[in-house]
C-alpha cells in the first residue's frame, strides 16, 4: 500500500505539470494538430529544469523546486492570457499515454528494483541523486572526491531529486520511479511528434503516434533476430558466419557467445549492444532496461521535444519573423541549455536539428535576417529552373541555415553556462576525426531494419518521380550511384558512408521537392548521427577505447529520431496499403471517408508550411506495406524476450515485487546498511574516508553512495573525470590511513577534514593484516559499530594536539 501511494503522488503530480504545461505547448506549437497536446508535460519539465538549475547555483533544496515550478505556472498563465488556450481533451489524452508509459516501466522496475553496483552507474547516480539532496548549492561536493565541486553534468540526478523533493519520496523508491518518469517522457513525446507529424498529412494521428511509440520506445535493434536467426542454422555454419553477430560480444568466448546468444532461452539482454569492436550501441528501450540515470539514457524524450519545436518551425511562414527566431533561439535553444548540464551529449543534437528545420522549411533562413535578408534568400525551381541553379541554392541555404543554428547551440551554452564556462566539466582533449571504422557487416546487424525501412520509404515515396523521369536520367544515376557506393567500399574503406550516403541524398531531394513530409526530415537526422560516429568523436576517457563513449552516448540519439521517423513512414505507408486493398476488395473509393476519419484523428487543417500531399495508393503500397510489418516484427524480439526474461521468468516470481532499490541492499549487505543508515542520518555533509573503488562494478564506496556523504576517493571513474594522477594519489593516500605511517594518515585526515572513518568488509579484504588498529589512537573513537562494521570518529582537536605523531 505504502509503494502504491508513491506512485499514485507521482502520477498526480505529473498531471499537474501537465496541466501547467498545456498553454506552453498551445503557444509553441499552434500549428501542430491538437496544438501540441501530447507535448503539454515536456513544456512543463523541461523549463523547469532550467529554472532550477539556475536558482541552484543560489540556494537548492524543496524551496527551489517549488520557486521554479512557480515561475513555470507564472509563464504558462501569461501564455494562456495571451490566446494559448489548449484542447483540454486532447491534453488530458497526452497525459494518459504518459500514464501508460509510466506504469509500464514502473511494473518491469518492480522486478528488478535494486539499485546495483554491476554493470552500469547504478551506484554513481543514486550517489549524485544523495548528494544533490544533501546539498546547499549547486554544483554539489562530489560524493567521490570530497572538497570539490561535482565535476560530471547532473542535470538528470538534479531533476530527479527535484520530483522527490516535490512528492516527498524517500530516494529509494524516487530512483526507480525517475526513470519511469522519462520513460513517460519519451513515450508520450514519441507519441505527440510522430502523431502530429502523421496527421499533418492526412493520415491517422493515433496511428502515426502508435507506430511512433512502438519505434522509439520498444522497438529493438536487428541484432537480436539475427542471433536468434543464427540459431536455426547448423552448429558449424553458424560458427563460421557468425562473426559479425557475435564476435564483439565481451566477457564471453566466441563460441559460448554463438551457442548462448542464438538460443532464446539462454539469450541475454545485456550483451545486445555488443557488435562493432570497442563501440557501444544502445537503443532507448535497452538504456531504460539497463536503468541507469545516464543522461545519454534519458534525455532522449527531451530530444523528441527538440525534434517537435523544430517541426513547429518547420510550419511557420516566412512571414512570421518573430515567432519563428522565437521557435528556434528561445524554444530550441532552451532545450540545448537543459543540454548543457543535463547530457552534454545531445546539445549538438539540438543545433543539428535546427539545421535541418531551417535548411528544409518553406521559409529561408536568410529570411531570419533583418535587413540584408531579401538579399541573401536565393531559391530556384528544380522543375522549372536549372539543375545546376538549383544545386546551388541548396547548397547555399544549407551552409546559410548551418551558421544560423549555430546561434542555437551558442544559447544552450549560454543557459548552461554555470556548468559548461565557470563550473566544473571532465577532462578532455577535444574532438578527433576519423576514428577506426565500421565493418559493414555488423553495422547491418544493428541497423539493418532501419536502413531497410528507409530505403523502402525512399523507393515507395520516389515512385512518381522515378517513372516520370527519362530513361536515360534514370541509368545515370544508377550508375554514378553505384559508382560512388563501389569506391566508397573498395578504395577508401567507408562502408557506412556507403551505405547511408545514398539514403540521406535521396531523402534530402524528395524532402525538399515535397514527396515525403517531416518524417523523412526525422529519418535523415537519426542517420545521419549513426553516419557521424564514424567521422568524428570525442577524445575522452577510457583512451585506449577510441570511439567507446562517442558511440554509447550518440547512437541511442540516433536511434531515437531515425525511429521517430520511421514511425511516421510506417504509418503513412500502412494506410495506403490498407486503403488500396480495400479499394480492391469493395472496388469502390475509400478515399473521402479515410481522409475525414484522418481529420476527425487530430489531422491538420487549415495548416500552413510544406505538408507534401500523398499519392493515390497503388500496389506498391502493399510491397511497401509487408516490408514495414517484416521490419515490426524483426525490431520486438528484443522487447519480448527481455521481458519475458525479467518479469515472466522463474526467478522473478520468486522475488517480492517492490520499488524499494536498497530492498536488495538490506538483505545481503543488512549489517552494513544498518552502518550506512546511521551515517546516512547524519547532518550536512561530514566527510568520510573508506577503502578507494579500485574494483568498480563491484559492492565498493556503499558509505558515499547510498549517502551521498563525500569520501575522500570513490570508484576510479574520477580517472575519467580528473585525470588518472588525481585519482592514484587520494586512493595512496586513504590507503595511508588504514595501512600506512600514522604521521601519513593524521595528514590526510586533517587536509581533508575527515570526520568519520569507516571499516567495514571491503576495508578489511583489502587491508588484510595490514589494517590498522584504529582502537589504539586516541584521536579516534567509536561513534558506530556493529559486527560487520565500525565507524570512527575524528577528534580533529586531538588530532592537532598530538602533531601526527
């Protein structure tokens, strides 16, 4: 009852954020269908975000929350005064779907609830949830590197204390229930932008939000079908083609990994993302059963946020000026500021989608600006102009459109400006180029559906163009795509270039010659992420792994949006297909009745901006049509099979259904947890020494964690975050305090104010005999223990007195 009352205080709470998101919505998106309904709760919690960041760097706590959430409803009512009158019923339906997704994830969660310390940041992050609601200000003292400032972006943590704060949850249960929440995020802003994205051209809107759903948020890579597929092979071929399945996987010999991971019922979940060497290549529904509070994780419905503001740009004429730099500068750009702190990552998403928006619009972007605007803006007709003419003005509004929606990332930069310019971001060594490239052969693996999906939206779309077209044209282009594709593979080695170049061509033609709508746009911007990986990545730690934390942190980006689009293109092509069958099965003309019951779904009416009419269906349509439902069924293996693995198995029917991530913790470890209560309890933030987290991914640093209390040294992700000197010489030094001179450990204490010494498991396997015999100084006294742990109290005046000695 107690855990059923939580989530109810959070379901109720976010309907309020919703409510109080409604107008924002109205007025960002006026010419979406439903004015934006579904995306009610993203406009609420993404300013809000911002607004307590900043009044943060003041004071944070309950207060803040609440002041930040007031400057929301003061801005939301402005905007309804202003005529951003919502549809109530529409809104109130984006909340239902948000509903859904959050009860979804909440009940998989009540499975596997434990906040752990293996295979992920499990522990890192609710240590960053702990210590932000331990702190004053922020930045908060970084819980594994006590005295500093957090030195890692902490916008998700931030946001997630900030909805503990606001219902009044114990941290235990808000964990999981975090993560739920962008769960419902990402579902119901799936479902708002591939709803209205599909309406707009006069097809269903709850079927374009379904398909837009299942696409982003349960829809899983190739890899799993392949592997599976592998498995009906005999043992000795599956061995020897295996390789580009299977031969990545770690933690697992080739062999073990062919016979295990082809086997459903030895399959793993865990190893899914294991396929190009040395990359990490997640989707949204394996980061969300992973259940970090990783940025790259859960940023990605603010990213569909993004993606809707940018459509809604998409649809303003020219001649609205204001509203438009508004859209992009103040919509897009505070997006990018959330960016900022939260996942720094994805703020060069939000600029790259404002590319696109202003290269593809109706309007030019010179038209942005005032004065020299009329000037700058060179169009021509591709029907009626030169080719040539018309290359060159294209290429001229992509290079115009590049330089302006640099401004966007410029104000994201802005906004996180506490963070990014006078706070404290990890070390790094800039940006590389050209890192070692993919294979084709397992990038297929992983995204072949989508690619396949792509091609086959291009093709069906290109119909008319193609047939019309000279016979000549046709062969020439044929071949000098061949051409290129045959150099790309064979003398410069870019087989992914290869592969996608073609696709995000051709998109970008049909695109801006008005044959397929927005979601193509979707398409080409989640391509071409995946195509980035391989031209560009960032130099950060772990450094021997290139491209390692590049890939983790931008393919599940791609992945989102190139599924937002094939949503659309799915949905689009679906209807067709249905409505020419049954066109031939009646014989009769279906078209008035599917268009009004189109209008009647949330289609768009009397909407200005480039909304490409459809083509009457034909039987390409069903071609089309079976290859979209080939592609369903190819992209849920990985969503049946987890669940039925996690939720359906064996195991978890044996365990208590809970929300409660230390419930695990308090079984195993139930003598340590009741240490880590206590010191838990403890005012302010008392520093605290344990053993360094030299084993992570392993129960090390529980004191810091699951208090988020600063610790001299924690787990060495701070080599990533400081430098690998940084790290190695706190951990030598807390090692002085349990195996070293007394006059070494008396210094750390006192350099760091240490106030509480912990003994426990971990310090006594790693000390051994060498531990020292704490009892014996007088500086020290026993302020906890227990039979698995012992917690000493600094007498620093003591400690002064004796001089070390």
């Amino acid at each position: 009852m107690l855990e059923l009352a939580i989530v109810l205080k959070w379901l109720v709470a976010f309907a309020a954020l919703t409510a109080v998101g409604a107008p924002l919505a109205a007025a960002a998106f006026p010419r979406l269908p439903r004015r934006g309904a579904a995306l009610a709760l993203p406009a609420a919690v993404v300013p809000l975000a911002l607004f307590v960041f900043w009044l943060g760097q003041v004071t944070f706590g309950l207060h803040t929350v609440v002041v930040g959430l007031g400057l929301v409803v003061a801005a939301s009512a402005l905007a309804y005064r202003r005529g951003a009158e919502p549809e109530w019923r529409a809104v109130a339906g984006g909340y239902a779907v948000f509903a859904v997704g959050f009860l979804f994830l909440v009940s998989f969660r009540m499975y596997n609830a434990g906040i752990t310390p293996a295979g992920g940041e499990q522990f890192l992050h609710f240590g960053l949830v702990k210590a932000l609601l331990r702190a004053e200000t922020l930045p908060p003292e970084d819980f594994w590197f006590a005295g500093e400032p957090l030195r890692y972006y902490y916008g998700t943590q931030m946001q997630v204390a900030s909805y503990t704060l606001l219902t009044d949850t114990a941290p235990r249960y808000g964990f999981n229930l975090g993560i739920a929440a962008f769960y419902g995020f990402l579902v119901v802003s799936a479902y708002g932008l591939v709803g209205a994205a599909t309406a707009l051209r006069g097809r269903s809107y709850r079927l374009g939000g379904a398909l837009g759903v299942f696409f982003v948020a349960l829809a899983g890579a190739l890899t799993t079908a392949v592997r599976l597929g592998f498995g009906l092979l005999p043992r000795e071929t599956a061995l020897e083609y295996g390789r580009p399945a299977f031969d990545a996987v770690r933690h697992m010999p080739y062999e073990e990994a062919v016979v295990r991971l082809s086997n459903p019922f030895e399959w793993g979940w865990f190893y899914t993302r294991y396929v190009v060497p040395n990359t990490l290549q997640e989707f949204p529904l394996y980061s969300f059963v992973k259940s970090d509070l990783h940025g790259h994780a859960l940023a990605n419905g603010y990213i569909l946020f993004a993606a809707a503001l940018a459509l809604s740009y998409y649809l303003t004429p020219a001649e609205e000026r204001g509203r438009r730099l508004a859209v992009v500068y103040g919509g897009m750009g505070l997006v990018a500021g959330v960016f900022g702190f939260m996942n720094t990552w994805s703020l060069p998403t939000v600029v790259g989608l404002a590319w696109l928006a202003l290269a593809a619009a109706d309007a030019h972007p010179a038209t942005l600006l005032p004065g020299v605007g009329d000037r700058l803006a060179v169009d021509a007709d591709p029907e009626s102009g030169g080719r040539l003419e018309w290359l060159g003005a294209e290429l001229w509004r992509i290079v115009l459109a590049g330089v302006l929606a640099a401004g966007v990332g410029l104000v994201g930069v802005a906004l996180a400006s506490p963070f990014l310019i006078f706070g404290n971001v990890p070390t790094n060594e800039g940006v590389g180029f050209l890192p070692p490239r993919t294979d084709i052969w397992p990038f297929l693996v992983i995204y072949g559906n989508v690619l396949a999906l792509f091609a086959g939206y291009l093709l069906y779309s290109g119909r008319e163009a193609i047939r019309d077209a000279s016979p000549v044209a046709v062969v020439a282009v044929s071949l000098s795509g061949l051409a290129a594709v045959a150099a790309l593979l064979w003398l410069v080695d870019f087989a992914v270039l290869a592969v996608t170049g073609p696709l995000l061509l051709g998109a970008w033609w049909l695109l801006r010659t008005d044959r397929i709508g927005f979601e193509g746009l979707l398409l080409v911007a989640g391509v071409g992420l995946i195509l980035s990986m391989e031209i560009v990545y960032a130099k950060v730690w772990p450094p021997t792994q290139i491209r390692w934390n590049t890939t983790l942190k931008v393919a599940v980006q791609g992945w989102t949006l190139a599924a937002a689009g094939m949503g659309g293109a799915s949905a689009l092509v679906l209807t067709d297909a249905r409505q020419y069958l049954a066109e031939r099965l009646s014989s009769e003309s279906t078209e008035t009745s599917t268009n009004t019951a189109a209008r009647a779904d949330g289609g768009a009416e009397d909407v200005t901006g480039r909304i490409p009419s459809m083509p009457t269906p034909t039987r390409s349509a069903v071609v089309a049509g079976t290859l979209v439902v080939a592609v369903i069924l190819l992209s849920s293996p990985f969503a049946v099979l987890t669940f039925a693995g996690e939720v359906g198995s064996d195991a978890a029917a044996d365990r208590e259904a809970t929300l409660d991530g230390l419930a695990t913790h308090e079984h195993w470890h139930a003598e340590e947890m009741e240490a880590i209560h206590w010191l838990d309890d403890r005012q302010g933030t008392p520093t605290i020494v344990e053993a360094p987290g030299r084993a992570t991914y392993r129960w090390s640093s529980p004191a810091s964690t699951l208090t988020g209390l600063p610790a001299v040294i924690g787990w060495d992700h701070q080599q990533g975050y400081r430098g690998v000197e940084a790290f190695e010489r706190r951990a030598e030094e807390v090692d002085a305090v349990y195996a070293g001179p007394w006059s070494d450990a008396a210094a750390t204490l006192r350099t760091y104010e240490v106030q509480y010494v912990y003994v426990g498991p971990n310090e006594r396997e790693q000390y051994g005999e060498n531990l020292r015999a704490f009892d014996e100084r007088p500086e020290l006294s026993v302020a906890f223990e227990n039979e698995a742990v012992t917690i000493y109290e600094v007498d620093h005046s003591a400690l002064s007195a004796s001089g070390g000695g």
